[in-house]
C-alpha cells in the first residue's frame, strides 16, 4: 500500500514545496503555503502509463448524445432564471455571500419545497438541528419531508447520503467540512480543496445535486483556494446591504446556462420572495422633478429593468477633485467626465462629482454612459430633468453615440411603465414605433446637448 506523506502547495501560485514556509519562494507571497494531500505512487503509476490497459476510450464527437440536460425546478422562479432553467442532476453548485446576508435561509426554503416532491438533505455544519428547526418553523416552512444531518466529517456526509438518496443536498457550509485524509484543521486551504473533491465526484457518480455554501473574505471573493470554483459547476453570489430588504443572486460561472442573469429577492418576515417587476424597486420616488436624476434602461440576461442613476456634482476645496461611483465603474466615471469636458464643453476639473446606481445595484454595461453624463450635467447646471424621460446608449472618446443591444426591448418596457420620451442612439430608432413615445435619435454628445 502507497505510504502517504505531507506535501505543502501554494494556494496562490500551486507551487509544490517540500515543507513549509512563511512565504512561498516563487510567488513572495505570505502565508499562502498550506498542507495537501500526496501518495508516493509513482511506481504504480508510471507502469500504468507504459503498458497496462486503461478503461477510458477515444470516441468521435459527433458520436456524443446530443439529448437535453434534464432539469427540475428549485421552486423558485428567480433561482431558476439564474441557473438557467432550473436544477441539473449532478451538479454542484457554489453560493457565496457575506454573513447575514440570507444564504441559509433561501436554500432552508428551496429544500423545504423540494422535499414535498423529492428527498432532500440538508446538511448543516455550523448551526445545531435545533436552530435550523427554529428558521423552518419562523418561515413557516414544511419539514415533515425534508431530512436533517448534523455532521461535518465528508465520509459520513457521503455515507449517509447514499443510504438516504436525496435528490438535492446542501452543505452548510464547505468551510466546516474536513476529510480524515487530512490532518489539518477545517477551513483549510488543503481541507476545502479535498472535501470539494470528493463531494464533487459523489455528485457525479450517483446524480444527486449538491449545493456548497461558501463565506466570503473582506474583499468580497470566496474564501479558500481560487481552484474551488473551477471544480464547481455554478458559481452563484448573494449580493445586498444587509440594512436593505432587497438581495440580488449573480451568476459568475454557469456550465449549463448563462453567466448575466440576475435574480431578485426582497427579504420579509416569511423569508425571501421573489420580485418579478424589479423595476419598481430601482426607481426612487418623486413628488417633484429634481436635478441629477436621469432614469435608464439597464439589462442583465433575458430581463430589461428600469435603474435611476443620481449624480452630485459640488465644488471641490482640495487639490484633488473626487471621483466616487456607487454601483457604477470608477474608471469609466473618469473616463466620461473627461469625454463630457472635451466634447460638451463642461469644466468639471474643480468639482467633485459623485455617482449612485438607486437601489444598490451594480451596472456593468456600457448603456449607463449616456445616462450618467446627462445625471452629471443636470446636477451640474441645477435643472432637472424630465420625470417621464429616459436615456441609453454608449459613448465614445470622440463624443459619438454608440448603439446598444436589444434597444426595442428597452423601449417596450419603458413604455410599460409609463415613460413618454426617450433618448436613444439613432442606430436603436426602430422601423416602426409601436410604443408610442416620443424618440430621439442622436449620434454625437453636442446632439444630445442641445435635445436637453
């Protein structure tokens, strides 16, 4: 038998040391060399490679089965939407998010609403059967049919679900878990990495669904090693202030769907609901016009939403003018002040200028360009704009107006909500107006100066 010895990695770098050190000598990080799991089977395996027979064959692909991933609901739409469809059997799924911010109480939900139809597992590292017995019975959830472990050794994880056979499982968290392979203390680089291994390669074997909870560091990303979210199938993050009752999941990777869709989630004393009209919630409310608010039309997958953008534009008494964005890229801020002092005209080089996605919502995509110059403008002139008036579009360096994708979509919904005017680049004009607003077209910064 194959003596196993200790190995060290560096979680940074996966640079292999022999013993371990304060930092790693390739990489000159600190604290990143962990312990790992080696087998001296070199022998074994290097006759494997010259000769013994293997069990893997070489197939054509166009020989592969082209059926359908078979999917089945999580019971709740907008955890659908971002894992695209729904459940795939087999899978295994990682959730991050900061603390509080409601990770156990929506897979408490999910798996209580599974378990009416299929076997479910919940198991749970961190807290005792008693508290996750308390959320269930506050949420009012049923769990006369949803199974309960209190475990985190992943050898008795897998042996008991392979007597049970749950459909759908949750380990609660993946930071808890430890493999006796190891003699390292749980939350471990080494640790997370092999019981992430083996839970992976149990979902595979037997087709149950696995979903990981994962905790977050102080910068936001999954705590462990970078490689645990590449041995995962989705990567989901529960985003939101915890001082606000609405949370956003994101999907950073996604082997059976797409990566941009959003689902949106309000926290209320019966747990998480879902928001089918997200709109509503990233629109602020008025009673009268006021400068720096400029509403547009944002999309993340299939769904386009309505986002006011508000901007602050104030005197600057310091050396160094400030340049703050909430929800928003900081550079693109930069760049568009800069686009905004060239092509409009606008000395913005003694002002500090602040800018804030309503709702807490984060915007990636280049749409928002038009609108945060137009907020920034309006607040910089004091004149506020139109309340039943939205803008999208892209802009350039030298001031045009780009076209965005999907603009008829973006119209149509905020015609649904009532909106009456809209400036759009004049590449998204549609053939035949069926919303019945009044469009703008524009192609340069100074047309979308003087349509103000």
């Amino acid at each position: 038998m194959a003596k196993a010895v200790a190995q060290f990695q560096c979680r940074d770098c996966a640079t292999l040391l022999p013993k371990w050190s304060g930092q790693c000598p390739d990489c000159k990080n600190w604290n990143s060399i962990e312990e790992i799991p080696a087998i001296q089977a070199a022998a074994a395996a290097r006759s494997n490679w010259h000769g013994n027979p293997s069990s893997a064959k070489v197939i054509m692909l166009d020989q592969v089965a082209g059926s359908s991933t078979p999917r089945f609901s999580s019971e709740l739409d907008e955890l659908d939407r971002v894992l695209g469809g729904g459940l795939v059997e087999g899978s295994v799924i990682l959730l991050g998010g900061d603390p509080g911010i409601g990770k156990s109480t929506i897979l408490l939900q999910c798996l209580a609403r599974i378990s009416q139809q299929r076997n479910a597992l919940y198991v749970t590292g961190e807290e005792s059967p008693q508290q996750v017995g308390l959320r269930a019975r506050r949420l009012g959830l049923p769990g006369d049919n949803l199974m309960l472990l209190s475990s985190t050794c992943v050898e008795e994880i897998m042996a008991q679900a392979s007597s049970s056979k749950p459909a759908v499982m949750v380990i609660d968290s993946i930071q808890t878990i430890f493999t006796n392979s190891l003699q390292s203390a749980p939350g471990s680089v080494g640790q997370i990495r092999e019981s992430s291994a083996l839970l992976v390669r149990f979902a595979k074997q037997t087709g149950v669904t696995i979903f990981l909870v994962g905790h977050v560091t102080k910068e936001g990303q999954l705590a462990g090693p970078r490689v645990l979210e590449h041995m995962v199938d989705t990567v989901l993050y529960f985003e939101g202030d915890s001082s606000t009752r609405y949370r956003v999941i994101r999907a950073v990777k996604n082997r059976f769907g797409a990566v941009n869709e959003l689902g949106i989630f309000a926290m209320t004393d019966e747990g998480l609901k879902p928001v089918s009209n997200p709109s509503a919630i990233f629109l602020a409310q008025h009673d009268q016009p006021v400068a720096g608010s400029v509403v547009m039309v944002s999309r993340e997958g299939t769904r386009p939403f309505l986002v006011e953008i508000q901007a602050l534009v104030s005197d600057s008494h310091g050396s160094h003018p400030r340049r703050l964005s909430v929800g928003l890229e900081s550079n693109r801020l930069a760049m568009l002040i800069a686009i905004l002092q060239r092509h409009g005209s606008v000395p913005l080089y003694d002002h500090d200028v602040f800018i804030n996605a309503v709702g807490g919502v984060r915007i990636s995509e280049t749409g928002a360009d038009l609108a945060i110059i137009m907020a920034i403008l309006s607040s910089y002139r004091d004149r506020p704009s139109n309340q039943r008036s939205l803008v999208f579009g892209e802009v350039g360096l030298s001031g045009e107006i780009r076209p965005v994708a999907n603009g008829e979509e973006r119209l149509r919904e905020a015609s649904k909500h009532g909106f009456e005017t809209a400036i759009i680049p004049k590449a998204n004009m549609p053939k035949k107006n069926q919303n019945k607003m009044r469009l703008i077209p524009v192609t340069h910064l100074a047309d979308t100066l003087d349509a103000l």
